[in-house]
C-alpha cells in the first residue's frame, strides 16, 4: 500500500516519513515557529506539524491546572491561560502555510480543538493541507473521525491510551466514509515515555491486523534509539516532538528533540533503513566479491600422480573459494586423477567430469 502526502510516497517501499511536531513548542510566536521550520527542514526531516485549536473550543472549565516539568522546575498553571498564550490565530497559521510552501517543506496540523470549523479551515480552499492528523484524545470521538474522512485526505490517527477495539472501531468508522487512506501511528501518551512503556513490540500487531492500512509511530521517548528500533520494525512514518532549545518555557521543550537531536535522529533512521535491506536471500555484488576471496575451495595438499586413487590425505581446504567447496569432498574421495596434480591445485567443476 502507498499514500501520497504532498510530493511524498509513504509505504513500505519508500522511506520513512518523518515529521517534526512543533506543538506548541513556538510559544504563541510565528518568528519561532518559521525558526523551527528552517531548522527541522536541515535536520533532514520530511515535514513539519503544528497544532490548530481556538481554546475557548477545547477547554471549557478555566478551573482546569495543569502540572508539568519546564526550565527544571515544576510548573502548576491554568490549562487555558497555557493553551491561550501558545494559540496560533488563523491569520498566523496561514502565514505558517505559506512559508512552509516558500521553504520547501511539506506541512499540516492537528485540529487540536475538536472543531468541526478548524477541520473546515484546513481541509478547505484557504489552507488546503495534504494529510490531518487526529490526535490521541478523538481517537474515540468518531462523528469527528467520520467528518475528517469525508474530507478525503490522508488521515494520521495516533493510538495512546487505545485498546484494540477501539483502534478497530476508529478504523472502520474512517474506511465507512469511503476513506482508505489511513495511517495508524504506535503512541504512548506519557510525556517523555520511559523505555518500559514504549511497547514497540505493538508496530508488528498493528501492521498485522490492520493490513490494508500503514502502521508508524508517534515518538514520545527521549533520544533516536526507538525511532530506530521502529524503523526495524517497519514503521513507515516517525513523528517526534521538536524545540529549538530545550530551556524555553513550556511543558514539551525539556523532553523535545532540539536540532542535533533531531538531525542524529534522521541520521540513524535513514541508515537504519539502509541496513534492513530486502528481504530475500540473494547475494549481493558486494559481498559475492568477498566470497571468492574468504571461502574455502579445495585444494590438493601434495602431488597426485595421474592414475592415482585420490585419498583424504591428498585434499585441504583452502582460500580462496573460486573452486570446489568443501561440500564435495565426498564426491572427489576415491576419484582416479586423470592428470598430475600439484601441491595447491584448486579443484573445479571439470575435475568431478
């Protein structure tokens, strides 16, 4: 299976597609947010996410807090005033667009806002963006599944905090819509997600129940070495969160990956790739180069006389291996020698005629 985001093919045949979360990790500011964009484009990466929300939409109670770890301190504040000051007004999203466009870098957002509106707005004329992401929390929410599948673009769905069946229902819901363009990331919601809770193991399950859809995964880890491990275990998009210094303000910045992480980890994920190779037991020109120097062949350990009954004695194996293998040492044991041999004679095919 193949899906088209932008000028993109994501599949099993194509490389790893990874993308850049910038969140809300600009801080409310488009300067920033082109800064990271900039920055994730020399990292290597494929694209770039941003979050879209009005959070009057999302946050109903003001009441809400929110604790998180931020400039190594703990951080206790209203979820809306923390939402509000990271907002991205429409004007500004659309100025985000067309500089991704301007750069060369692929883009689209996350409806954060579970907005029927803000799914309008991306989909629509305006912004017209190639691919949606549904975050964690709608997976469940399937009127607002079903009104992104109609809107017939790629949709990235993540999986934290799911159980199978719910996967399964987001999924059908989706396909019903007449939409199969799904790509369904491995997510564990914990912000950074410790080693033990990665659950990699669940890329294999997905991808073998949910064949005709592609299966990535949403990186919550710390470092490259899951990113990689999922590569291996072929995943086809990689998605991981991004800050241009790990000192800002802000709940995400201290557990993002900042420049150099972010480029060590595209690094290791193309080479990653390079390393899977194909799957079928076919010897490459490379190392069949090898093979005729490293293998063994066998060889004549003293003279034989023509006429003479080869013995077990008269034969050794030796490099290099452009001769007889060992394999068939029986079949020249007990041969008369239909010429002299000398000492470190390489034994070959004609030899068994």
């Amino acid at each position: 299976m193949e899906i088209k985001i932008g000028r993109k093919k994501i599949g099993e045949n194509n490389s790893v597609f990874i993308v850049a979360e910038l969140g809300i990790n600009h801080n409310g500011s488009v300067a920033r947010a082109k800064k990271m964009m900039v920055a994730a484009k020399k990292a290597g990466v494929d694209a770039v996410k941003i979050q879209s929300f009005v959070t009057e939409d999302f946050v109903g109670d003001k009441s809400l807090i929110y604790t998180y770890k931020s400039q190594d301190k703990e951080v206790t504040e209203s979820q809306y005033l923390m939402f509000k000051k990271n907002e991205l007004n429409r004007k500004k999203q659309r100025d985000l667009f067309t500089y991704a466009k301007k750069i060369g870098i692929i883009i689209f957002s996350t409806p954060q806002d579970n907005s029927f509106k803000t799914v309008d707005y991306l989909c629509g004329r305006e912004v017209n963006m190639p691919a949606i992401k549904v975050p964690s929390d709608d997976l469940t929410n399937l009127s607002m599944l079903a009104y992104v599948a109609r809107k017939q673009k790629p949709i990235v769905i993540s999986t934290g905090m799911a159980t199978l069946n719910e996967v399964k229902d987001a999924v059908k819901t989706i396909k019903n819509q007449g939409n199969n363009k799904i790509i369904i990331l491995k997510c564990t919601s914990l912000y950074p997600t410790p080693p033990k809770e990665a659950n990699l193991a669940q890329i294999k399950t997905l991808r073998d129940i949910f064949k005709g859809c592609l299966v990535g995964f949403s990186d919550h880890t710390i470092g490259s070495t899951a990113a990689v491990a999922a590569t291996m275990l072929g995943a086809i998009m990689i998605e991981k969160h991004f800050t241009l210094d790990h000192n800002l303000p802000g709940p995400d910045h201290w557990f993002a990956a900042d420049h150099a992480e972010l480029t060590q980890l595209v690094k290791q994920v193309r080479e990653a790739e390079k390393m899977i190779g194909r799957p079928d037991l076919v010897l490459s020109k490379a190392e069949g180069k090898i093979k005729a120097i490293a293998r063994r062949s066998l060889v004549a350990a003293r003279q034989i006389k023509r006429g003479q009954r080869i013995g077990v004695c008269d034969l050794e194996c030796k490099r290099p291996g452009t001769g007889l293998p060992p394999k068939y040492l029986p079949k020249v044991i007990g041969r008369i020698a239909r010429h002299d041999y000398r000492p470190g004679y390489i034994f070959t095919n004609n030899d068994l005629k």
